[in-house]
C-alpha cells in the first residue's frame, strides 16, 4: 500500500513538473523583439522588455513613450536586490495579475482594456505591496514619458531654464 | 578642496582627531565648528560632490544625483516614499531652504518629558540667530511670492486661519523654481556652499564617495571608522580606514541608525533606530481658471498653521503649506493612469497644489536588511491617520476659498471634489496605508537625545550614553517630531553641541 502511494506522489510529482514546464514553455514564448533592440538591452530581458512596453503604453496612453528602454537604463543604477524585486514584478504582471482578475492569457496577449483591467487590479489592490508595485511601475512609465521636451510642450510647462544637460 | 574617493587607487588609512559621518546640515556644520577650534577633522560623504554646473534642472537626471536610491527609497510596505540627500551638502543641496526654528513648546516639552537638558529656548536662541546670520536666512519678500503661494495666502486670508510668510536662506535667488533639483544659479546658503567651504578653509578634510559602514568601536569608546571609496559605479573600489579619538555620526535619521545598528553600538535599552519620525505629507490638487504655473518661482514662501497644536494628542497636528512639482512628480502624485491621468496632467499649468504635513506621533524603526540597506518600518497609528484626514480635508477647504473650480484628492480611488460641500465626504480613511500617495522629507529621532539612557541613545551633550566620543549631531536627535522642516534646527543643534566634541578631544 506504501509503496503504492509513494508510486502516485511520484507520478503526481512528474506531471506537475511535466505540467508547469509545458505552461511556462507556452506562456514565456511568442516573445517579439528586433535584434536591434536585444542589442540595446543591458538588464531586461528581450520578454521583460516587451513586458515593459506593453505596461508602460497603457500607463501613459494615449501618449507614446520609450519605456522598456528607460526602464532598462534606470534599472542599471539600481541596488541588486531592488533589481531582482523589479524583475519579479514585472514577472508578476505577465503571469498571475491576468489571472487573479479571470483573464487567461499573459498581460502581453491581453486586449487594451483587459491590459486596463489589471492595472486597475494592481492600482487598487488591498495587499499594500501589490499596490506599491503597481506604484513603482506608474512612476516609471511616468518618467519615461514626462522626461521628454515634448511632453513638455503639451502640457503648456516651460521646462528647464538652464541650457546644459547630460543627455 | 573637496577630495574625491572614487580617485582613490588603493586602500587608506588615516588619522584625525575626528572623523564626521556625512555632510548634510549637522555634519558640515560641524566639520566647520570643530576645524575652527583647530580639531584636525576628516568629513566624509558617501555621495558625490556636485557643483553648480551639474544641475540640469530635469527631473530624470537629478533624482538619482541628489537622492538616495534614485529618489525611490519607501517603507518597508511601500506606503511613503522617503527622500533624502546623498552628495556633499546632503539635504540641502536639494531642499526647499525653509528655515523654521525649533518651536519653543517642542524645546519645552523635550525638557519636561525627554529629560533634555541645556536646549531651553533661552539657550539655543542666540544659536539660532548666529545660524540665521551666517546662513543669510530672512522672510521671503511678498512681491516674490508666486502664484501657488498667493493661492494659499488668500485661501488662509478668505477663512481667516493663521498663516504667514515664511523665511529660506537664499541669497540672488532666480526664482527659476527649480529648487528640489538642486539650485544651478548657486543662491542656496546651505551646507555645501557656506558651511563646506568654511572647514576646508580651516584646514578640515572632506572626502566625498566614501561609504562608512563601521563605526570602530571596543564597547566603551569609538575609535574611528571603516568603510569603502565607491567608483563612479558605486562599486566599492578601495577600503578607508580613520582612526581618531571621536566620531560625529550626521548621516539622517536614517543613515545614522543604520550606521548604529550595523555598528553593534551598545545598546542595553534597545532604543537605537527606535522612534522614528516621518513628518509625512500628503498633497491636494485644485484646478483654478487662471493660470498658476506653480513650477515657477519660490516654492514655499507660506505656510498655514491653522491646524498646528504641538500639544501631545492633539486632534489638530498638521501644518499646510504649498507643493508643487514638476511634470515626472505631480504624473506620480496624480491618480491613475492613461486618459484619466492625462486629462488632469493637461490642466497641469492651471493646478495648485497644498501639502499637509503630520506632526506625527507615530513611531517606526529603521534596522539593517540583508543586503545592507536601511529597512524602515513605519505605519500610521488611528489617531495619526484621521489627524492627517483633517490636513487633507483643511487643504480642500483652503483651495476653494481661494477659488479654486474643483478639489483632486490624489487617493486611490481618486476623489474629485466640484463644491466645498463635498469636503465632508472625504473618509478618515484616506490616509490610511496606500490610501493615497505619501512622502516622507524630514525623518527625524532614531538616536534620540535626553539624559536618561534608559529612554535616549545620546546624551544632551550628543554624546552616545554607553559610548564614550560618539556624538550624533543630526535630525536624529530629536526626541519627538518638530512639526515644521528640521534643517535649520539641526544646523543649531549641531554648531551648539560640536562644543562637548571639541572638549572631548581636547580642544574645548
């Protein structure tokens, strides 16, 4: 009879893993991005990249900004260990946060407004981290647009008065 | 000349009679004290050291210049953002100059219930006058005060509430507006300009991009410190060593507990990182038909004290002043995302902004986490929360008796106040954690002053209780809140008690 059951577990242990290895296999796939882009990219990976982007449009939309590549130059400076919690949120978002408001596919695979649903879902969390991360991504996509001299422009805001910049 | 660690090719060691941790308003203003009094001092500042030129007015590149992590440090819950300097200069490079006294009943009350001894009102107010003087503080004229300020000033005017101008150390201000990102025109009179140069001219060392991370200690005496110089990458390039007969630890609030805890400092009534402070704020947006442009000119000029009791327990703890941001700041303070958030963003020039700000007694703990960094635990107790509340309710109320069309109350969900009626519906529980945006710039009390050591980690000396010649000279010292900015009172405190280090190496 033991030995029986120890034959399940292992076989219920095998399926899992076959399981989740096929649903990670499908769902970390199907990851578009130029050679160009890949090229550019010193922290993000090509699917975190992508990732990035379709978060940071719909944060900033209707406007347009470069946020995957911001966010890869602004996550060089970080500590490791706030690297490592950004890189999991955007993991998060791309995988459970569909989930948790019932949409199956990956946020990436998501329609603008489902993409709009989750934010919402993250924005108004009751778990203070989850909002918390959601905060951090908004500030990030924020920056990436609102850096620009011609989000400046729109907005009716003067900008610096000085000439120099490091840019 | 400031020395820079990240030229340092190889691992040092050096001596001085004392070493001071960091440069901000404490720090520097002790380096110039003590150097002064001929105490061979070595000032060190984990940060760079920025001059004027680097100033570049845009929100993306200073932040992570001026600000400790990037300008992104929190909470452990996420739920307040803490700002904090981390250059030569400290906080003063990029705060807003205000320069508010420690209030009289704040001094009384450390006397009466904290056990603090020679810092009466009496005492220190000569102190104050020669840091005012030195730091060319005065009131800000009222034909410089700009259009968000005038919002508040007739928002206070129409209901009769206290307020009144406040005073900034500036001097050949531009009013360019650009103050939280470091001043390019060179018109702070801060740590870095005043107090900096003067140590150096009096023979003291400062060394910036030097990270301590040890007070060397054997239990009953400092000794010096270690630490490492951080290249351009912040990478630790090469170990320092300053062996010296007493250390000035001027960190913050929470660099300093930090340093404490990572140190092992004696601590037999666990009070070190105990106490902290936040002074947290939290601001309302009000949409006026005139054009504000609150980016311009001199942030900060007026204050509303309508609602400021320093009693203990009041229900009445929050001081309101003016706040706006820049594009990259008020996107992140706004609610939101995508249209929503950008038809408020298009109204941005005809928004001004209030910000109330907590007398808190509240009290969190910073310690040490696994890689090293400062964990600051903090939450709002009931009563702090619903005083804060009435801050957020009090701003809604002094933007539409200024004029304003509608009240955003950045919370999250956000509330759109279209009448002053509507103020009464603003929950308590809008500032509960993560109900609405929260910044923290002045933590304070984490290696409290007062001489019993079984309630303060220093003496009233500065001294540490256990610790013979460790003297904290920061905003940790404070044993409560003050209610207002802390720069001008730890510059005070700081040139008052830099005396009892001269004495202890011999130089008094």
């Amino acid at each position: 009879m033991r030995a029986d059951r120890r034959r399940f577990l292992g076989w219920l242990s095998g399926a899992s893993a076959a399981l989740f290895a096929g649903i990670a296999l499908v769902r970390g796939s199907g990851y578009v991005v130029s050679e160009a882009a890949r090229a550019r990219l010193e922290v993000l990976a090509p699917w975190q990249f992508v990732v990035v982007e379709a978060i940071g449009q719909r944060i900033v939309a209707p406007e347009r900004a470069d946020v995957g590549f911001f966010v890869d130059g602004f996550a060089r400076g970080l500590a490791d260990q706030d690297r490592d919690e950004l890189l999991g949120l955007i993991g998060f978002v791309e995988q459970l946060a569909p989930l948790a408001v019932g949409l199956g596919p990956r946020f990436t695979q998501l329609l603008p407004d489902e993409q709009d649903r989750v934010l919402a879902w993250l924005e108004q969390n009751p778990v203070g981290l989850v909002r918390g991360g959601f905060a951090a991504l908004k500030a990030l996509a924020m920056m990436a647009y609102y850096r620009q001299d011609e989000a400046f422009e729109r907005l009716g805001y003067g900008g610096p008065v000085v000439r120099w910049s490091v840019r | 000349m400031i020395e820079r660690g990240r030229l340092l090719g190889r691992a040092q060691t050096w001596q001085a009679d004392v070493v001071v941790v960091g440069t901000g308003a404490g720090g520097a203003m002790a380096a110039s004290e003590l150097s002064r009094r001929g105490v061979r001092v070595i000032a060190l500042e984990e940060g760079p050291s920025l001059v004027p030129d680097d100033m570049t007015q845009r929100e993306d590149e200073m932040m992570p210049k001026l600000y400790q992590d990037r300008g992104g440090r929190s909470t452990a819950d996420l739920a307040i953002r803490v700002l904090g300097g981390r250059n030569v200069g400290g906080s003063t490079v990029h705060n807003i100059n205000l320069c508010k006294r420690i209030p009289d009943a704040i001094l009384e009350l450390w006397e009466r219930d904290h056990a603090v001894s020679g810092l009466s009102a009496d005492e220190l107010g000569p102190v104050f006058e020669s840091v005012e003087r030195d730091l060319s503080v005065s009131e800000i004229e009222p034909a410089r005060r700009n259009a968000n300020n005038r919002v508040l000033e007739r928002g206070v005017t129409a209901l009769g509430w206290r307020g009144g101008p406040l005073k900034h150390n500036r001097l050949g201000c531009q009013g360019s507006g650009f103050c939280e990102l470091g001043c390019p025109y060179d018109a702070k009179q801060n740590a870095a300009k005043v107090l900096i140069p003067d140590a150096l001219d009096h023979g003291a060392r400062v060394v910036s991009d030097v990270r301590v991370t040890r007070i060397v200690h054997d239990g009953r005496r400092a000794r010096g410190i270690s630490g490492v110089a951080l290249g351009a990458d912040g990478r630790p390039i090469a170990d320092v060593r300053v062996d010296a007969s007493a250390v000035v630890l001027a960190g913050s609030a929470i660099g300093s507990a930090v340093l404490g805890v990572a140190s092992a400092l004696p601590d037999p009534f666990r009070n070190l990182g105990r106490g902290l402070h936040l002074h947290p704020g939290v601001a309302v947006a009000g949409l006026f038909d005139e054009r504000i442009e609150g980016w311009r000119g001199i942030p900060q000029s007026y204050e509303c004290t309508e609602l400021l009791d320093l009693t203990p327990g009041s229900a009445h703890r929050v001081w309101i002043t003016t706040a706006f941001a820049h594009p990259i700041g008020a996107a992140i303070m706004l609610p939101g995302f995508g249209a929503a958030h950008r038809a408020w963003m298009l109204r941005y020039p005809n928004i001004a902004v209030l910000t109330a700000m907590l007398h808190d007694e509240s009290e969190g703990q910073v310690s040490v986490a696994r890689d090293g960094r400062p964990r600051i635990e903090y939450v709002l107790s009931l009563s702090d929360s619903t005083a804060l509340a009435r801050g957020v309710r009090a701003c809604a109320r002094l933007l539409f008796a200024a004029g304003a069309r509608r009240v955003l109350v950045p919370s999250t969900p956000a509330l759109e106040l279209s009448q002053r009626e509507d103020i009464e519906s603003i929950p308590d529980a809008v500032t509960r954690p993560h109900g609405m945006a929260m910044a923290a710039v002045h933590p304070m009390s984490t290696l409290r002053l007062g001489d019993d050591p079984r309630r303060a980690v220093v003496k009233s000396t500065g001294e540490h209780h256990q610790l013979s010649g460790l003297f904290v000279l920061d905003g940790s010292l404070y044993p409560t809140s003050i209610g207002g900015p802390p720069q001008i009172g730890i510059y005070t405190l700081s040139r008052h008690l830099s005396r009892f280090v001269a004495e202890r190496v011999g130089r008094g």
